[in-house]
C-alpha cells in the first residue's frame, strides 16, 4: 500500500483544542490526520524546540520525542528512503499503518534554556509509550544490537578511503570546544603551508559551506532557505554530494526536492 496516497477523509483533520488522555496531559495541537496536514505540520513548527507524540489510530499505541528543530525530523519521517532504513517500532508502524491513520501531538513547545530530551524524558515516564525502544531519553541505554551487527563491528567493518574523506566532510561545521581547539592546535604546530595549499583549502571550503540555497518540496510546496548545502543535505537526509549534485543538474533530489541557489 502507498501510504502517502491512503486517504482517511472522514477525520477531522486538525485541531488546537487540548486532547483528553487517561495520563491527563493536554497536548497544545492535534493534527488528527498526519497525511492530510502534513503541509501544515511542516509549516507550523518550522525551528520550534518540541516534544511530540505519535498516536496510531488504529491500536492506540503511542511514541514519545523530541527535537529542536521539529519540521528538519518531520522530514525524515516524511521519507521513504528514512523509514525503510531504520527499522524501529514507529518506522515500522508508519509504514504499516499510514499516516493517515496517525495522530500528531505536540506536547509542548520548550522555552528559551529548556532542553527538549529533559522533557521528553518527563512524559516518558508519565505515558509510557509503546513504540519507544530507548529507556533514557536521547541515549541508546536499552537498545540491544543483533549478533551479526556486533559481529560486523568487530571483525567485519572496514573503512575505505573515500569513506574517511565522507566522514571528514561530515565533520565539517562541527563546534569544537576549547580544550579541542587547543589540542589541534598544539599537534599543527610548525607545519607551514604553501601557498597553493592554503588556496586549495579556502577553494574547498568555499565549495563546502559557502552557498546558500533553498529547498522546495514539490509534494507540499514548501520552501526552506539553508546557509549552505550540507545543512541542506541533514534537512532532507541525504547526503551533501545529492544536493550539489541537483544543484548543477536541475534534477530533483529523491524526487521530491528542488534544489536552487538563494536569490
């Protein structure tokens, strides 16, 4: 079944009036129907620190989490490609089910100083969801690896060249704290570049960071600036070749995204 193409339009699809549950909390907005509203979803809580709920319609069974930026983890729920990926409970479920068979809560929009996960970590223990697999909120306290997965991390995995460098270019942006500042800095101390080197690195990094662009998703018609293409890649969960890629070629990304450089 194609879920994103299963309809429910008999549901009302959204609403702000405070839900009633046995815990007694009171979400401050219910999208009824995630596939009907997904638009809106997306619009609504674009750069908002939340804790949220899924809801499956169907058993009433339930997912509590967080994020501080809710639309950039909506749009991984949103892809196929995340879903089928990581093959846990609510991916899972989503799938089976259908958003249009899931509810949205928001559960609390966290001011200014409030770390989403310690409020997440409060309604965990106050609901009791079902789909969670973690028991401490933003850790993986809980989660137990297969045999074969630990046996391909000690003995199996091995890491090629252009993979160090994908790993490098992913560190790109990374906020260091002072005391590894400090280290690198002690360990390049005495090397001199060149030059041509010096160029070659402003060039790479110009390339990497320095183009800001907007990404347009042709399913809901929204629109998002990035100030450069590998926040644009983590937004879409893809990697920062795909979006240059559809940024030189006009194509889409995932069939889904139109890439184009800021106006």
């Amino acid at each position: 079944m194609n879920f994103f193409l299963h309809f429910n339009i008999g549901r009302s699809p959204y609403s702000t009036k405070p839900g009633n549950s046995s815990s007694g909390i009171k979400p401050v907005v219910i999208y009824q129907n995630c596939e009907l509203e997904k638009a809106r979803i997306l619009r609504d809580n674009k750069n908002k620190p939340v804790v949220y709920r899924w809801v499956n319609n169907i058993n009433s069974k339930t997912y509590v989490g967080s994020s501080v930026n809710l639309t950039e983890r909506l749009y991984k729920y949103f892809s196929i490609q995340h879903l089928t990926k990581y093959k846990t409970p609510i991916h899972n479920a989503l799938l089976k089910y259908g958003f249009d068979n899931f509810s949205l809560e928001i559960l609390e929009y966290c001011e200014q100083g409030v770390y989403p996960v310690t409020r997440e970590q409060y309604y965990f223990g106050l609901l009791k969801p079902e789909y969670n697999i973690l028991e401490i909120a933003g850790s993986s306290l809980g989660f137990k690896h297969s045999d074969e997965t630990l046996e391909f991390f000690k003995n199996s995995r091995k890491v090629s060249e252009a993979t160090r460098n994908n790993l490098s270019l992913a560190a790109t942006g990374r906020i260091l704290t002072e005391d590894e500042k400090n280290k690198i800095s002690i360990a390049r101390k005495g090397i001199k570049l060149s030059d041509e080197t010096r160029a070659k690195i402003s060039a790479a990094t110009t390339a990497l960071i320095g183009v800001s662009v907007t990404v347009k998703d042709i399913n809901t018609t929204l629109e998002v600036e990035y100030a450069s293409l590998t926040d644009a890649a983590k937004a879409i969960a893809v990697s920062r070749t795909a979006v240059k890629k559809a940024l030189d070629t006009g194509r889409t990304v995932k069939g889904q995204y139109i890439v184009a450089t800021k106006n």
